[in-house]
C-alpha cells in the first residue's frame, strides 16, 4: 500500500491539530466506555434487576467485542480507507450509546454493550493510521507524545468520570447518563471529523479474510462465555468444552493465517509474528497483566458500593487514587528507568504492585466496620497504582522490540486485541472470585481472594518478562517512523511497512 504519510516537501494539512484533538475525543470516549460503568452495578440492580452475572456480561462484553473485532477494523480501514472506517465506527458507537441508555432490561443492554464494542473495534484502529497521514516528521513523534498517554489512563479514569454522573443524577437518569454523555461528543467529533479530515482512498486491492475474523470471534466468546457463567452454574461440563473448543479455535485460526500469506493474499494477522518466541510470550504477559489489572480495579469498586455502601460517586473517588498511582508510575517509567534500566522495569514494576497487594491487605485485614473511610487504604492502592503504571508504559516497546518493522502495525493490532480481551476475562474471573464470597456477606475475604489471583498472575507475568527482549523499541519506531540514510548521510525519516 503506497505510504499514506505526508510527502517531503508538501504543505502541512492546515486543520491537523483539529483533526489530533478529534481523534483524542472520540478514542478517549471509546476508551472509557470498558470501566466507565463499573460503578453501576447497585444502580443496574435497583433499575434492571442485575445480578452478578449481568453486570460481568455489561462491563466484560464489551471489553471482548472490542478486542475481537480490533485486528478486522483494522484491515477494514486499509481496504476501505481509515476516514470512512472511523465516520462509520464512530456513528455506530454513538448510536449504540444511545441504545445502551434506552435499554429496558438487562439483557438488551449486554446486547447492546456487545454492538457498541463491536462498533469502537471500528473506530479505535483507525486514529493512529489518521494521524500518520495527517501528521509527519519530528510533529508526528510529538503528537503521539500526547496521544499515547491520554489514552493509556483514558480506561483507568472511567470509573471516576461514571461516579461523577450516576451520583449527580442529572435529569434523573442515573444510570443512563454514563452512555447518553457519548451523544453530544460523540455528534460533535463526527461532524468535525466529516468536515476536516481529508479523503483518502483505500487500498481495493487489500482482501479481508472475513473466515479467519469469524474464528477469531467464536474463539472468544467460547473462552469468556464459560468464565462468566462457570461459577454460578457450578462448572459443569460444557463449561469444559467450551474453553477445550476456544483453544482449537484459536489454533485453526493461526493455521488459516499461514495458508492465506502462502498463497499471496493479506492476513489478518503476519504469520511470521506466531513464530517468534518473545512475541508469543509477550501476548501471555500482555493478558496476564491487564486481566489482573483490569479485574482488580472492578473489585476495588465492587468491594466499595457493595461492601461497603459507597454510593457510586464516593466509588468513583475511590478510584482515584489508582489513576494517581498509575499516572505517576508511568511518567516514572517512561521520563527516567525504561531507557537506563531496560527489561528491569518491566520486573519492578509488578514487585511493586505486590508491595501494594500486600500493604491493601493488611489493611483490609485492620478497617473498623463501622468508621470506614477511603482514606484507610489509599496507601495500598496507590501503591498498586505506581507499579500498574510503570508497566503500562513500558510493556508494548519491550514486545515489539521482538519484531521486523514490516510487523510493527500487526504485532500492534494483536497486541490491542489482547490488552483488550484480557481485561474481559478478568473482569470474569475476579468477578466470580468475588461474589462466591460476598454473596455470603464476607466482601473482605472476597477482596481477599481477588488480591491472592492478581498475586499469581503478577508472578507469572514476572516470570514471562525474562523471556522479552533487554531494550525496547525507541518511542518513534513504534509509530512506524524509523531513520533512514539519505545519500548525505544527514538521515530523513520514512514510514515503516505497516
């Protein structure tokens, strides 16, 4: 596909930093929606009748919609062209906010949840593609200086910002509002974005395999389906079968990518990327991390409101110090240790989430009943936060160090995907290692079990880390930037193959 970037030489596009600031809003908005209603669940209960395996289906379905449709919107915005994929992905994210908030019972709303994943797995691979094509040079590197880490804590802040609306019950809609504020944004983005992003075509030539996309969701939902339902039906046997069947789907999907690249036509997904070591590891780290991360910030709220009798606002505030913890940790990580201490930061940084799970225990273990206050364990929590943190900003560079740069936009769709699906596996798992314990009233010992299943999968990410490369990939080169010699040897930038 011919390079979509600027050429040397030709006039900036004069609305670029309109169009950055569009695709911050509406990327952040789809971002925010996987926890923004983590903080609903009491309200979800009173309005729709939820229970614990509905509101996993609410948050989780549209984390796995998400992740399994990321890698296709990412092919379909190469052959359709990136700024009709994002108007489409972005009108049907707004359109299914607007469902959301119109649900009348629990089970249209999943069903919603899961279109409005599918509509931002659209929308989400498009941004970067925009801006490389909008953007060029030493800009673009700033650009995605500022778009990155909005970004990585756009999830982090979700529940902050669905506290803030549930409690001001604005119009008296409680609940619904944390989708109905996607519609004046969400309208607002599309008619800028209609009006000031150029046209540029897509590449007809580039096939979607359309086959390989079905497995990939089948193979999902097998995977998530029995984790959210398995506890409350006592993991019976098809439960079994069902993951037993995702695993297969899986690898014929692995083996449908081989044979599409023999014979000539666009994968999906490089199949050389499959067969590097590090890069396969990395995906399990990758999973293992968010899913731990991602599960224990929903206990945290869930322990909160139901445990504890927070109302959604004082739950979202006692997020708050996880955003904290996570910005700081990041800025740690990515203004001073990844560049000097490489891979290292990678194994810091879940120590120092331990250190966190450690310290909110013996907190947990000490609160008075009756005089509890967030305060009490703002110290474990941020400290959780500050590890989280520099692991977010470092763990993508280390992986796709282990890649060709014509894989770096493949590796990057795969690893989105993964991020992604393992955050609705964790929201499964540690849901249902919760409720088995709160619903018998103990939420402390079901906290408890929560921070015993992150401890393990920390220490299986810590171990996966050895096996990743010693430095990262340079900030730029993860963009798709990367110096090339020029015949003065002064060097000029190119695009990599994506």
């Amino acid at each position: 596909m011919p390079d979509p970037s600027p050429t040397p030489g030709s006039p900036p596009q004069p609305y670029r930093w309109l169009i950055l600031a569009v695709m911050i809003v509406a990327e952040v908005m789809d971002l925010l929606d996987a926890s923004i209603v983590n903080v609903a669940g009491p309200d979800l209960e009173r309005s729709l009748g939820a229970g614990s395996i509905g509101l996993q289906w609410v948050i989780g379905g549209y984390a796995l919609t998400l992740g399994a449709g990321l890698v296709l919107g990412g092919r379909l915005g190469d052959r359709y062209g990136r700024r009709r994929m994002f108007l489409i992905g972005l009108a049907a994210f707004t359109a299914s906010s607007l469902l959301c908030a119109l649900a009348p019972g629990i089970g249209s709303l999943i069903a919603f949840r899961l279109l409005q994943g599918t509509a931002g797995a659209m929308l989400l691979p498009q941004g970067l593609g925009l801006l490389r094509e909008n953007f060029s040079g030493p800009e673009l590197t700033k650009v995605f200086a500022i778009f990155g880490p909005v970004l990585g804590l756009g999830g982090i802040i979700g529940p902050v910002l669905g506290g803030f609306l549930i409690e001001g019950d604005f119009f008296g809609l409680g609940w619904r509002s944390v989708f109905l504020v996607n519609l004046p944004i969400g309208l607002a983005a599309l008619i800028v974005a209609a009006k000031f992003v150029p046209r540029k075509p897509g590449d007809r030539a580039v096939r979607v395999d359309m086959a390989g996309a079905a497995l990939v969701v089948a193979a999902c939902a097998l995977l998530v389906l029995p984790l959210n339902q398995g506890q409350e039906s006592g993991w019976p046997l098809w439960t079994w079968l069902c993951m037993a069947a995702s695993a297969l789907g899986f690898a014929l999907f692995a083996a449908r990518q081989r044979r599409t690249a023999a014979a000539g036509r666009v994968p999906l997904v490089t199949p050389g990327l499959l067969r590097k070591p590090a890069f396969t590891v990395g995906l399990g780290g990758i999973a293992l991390f968010f899913g731990g991360l991602i599960g224990t910030q929903l206990v945290l709220t869930l322990y909160l409101q139901i445990g504890r009798q927070f109302t959604a606002g004082e739950a979202g505030l006692g997020n708050l110090p996880l955003a904290v913890g996570t910005a700081i940790g990041g800025a740690v990580s990515g203004a001073f240790l990844a560049d000097r201490i490489g891979r290292k930061v990678l194994q810091i940084g879940p120590l120092v989430q331990l250190a966190g799970a450690a310290v909110l225990w013996f907190e947990l273990d000490g609160l008075d009943a009756t005089s509890f206050s967030i305060r009490d364990i703002v110290p474990g929590v941020t400290v959780a936060g500050i590890g989280a943190g520099m692991v977010i900003a470092a763990l993508f560079s280390f992986i796709l160090a282990a890649v060709d740069d014509d894989e770096i936009g493949s590796a990057s769709g795969v690893l989105s995907a993964v991020q992604a699906l393992g955050g609705s596996i964790g929201v499964a798992v540690f849901g249902s290692v919760f409720f088995d314990r709160a619903g018998s009233g103990d939420f402390t010992g079901g906290f408890h079990r929560a921070l015993i299943v992150q401890a393990c999968l920390l220490v299986a990410f810590l171990a996966i880390t050895f096996l990743l490369p010693a430095k990262g990939r340079p900030e730029d080169e993860q963009l798709g930037i990367a110096p090339e010699p020029s015949a003065d040897g002064s060097g000029t930038e190119r695009q990599l193959t994506r």
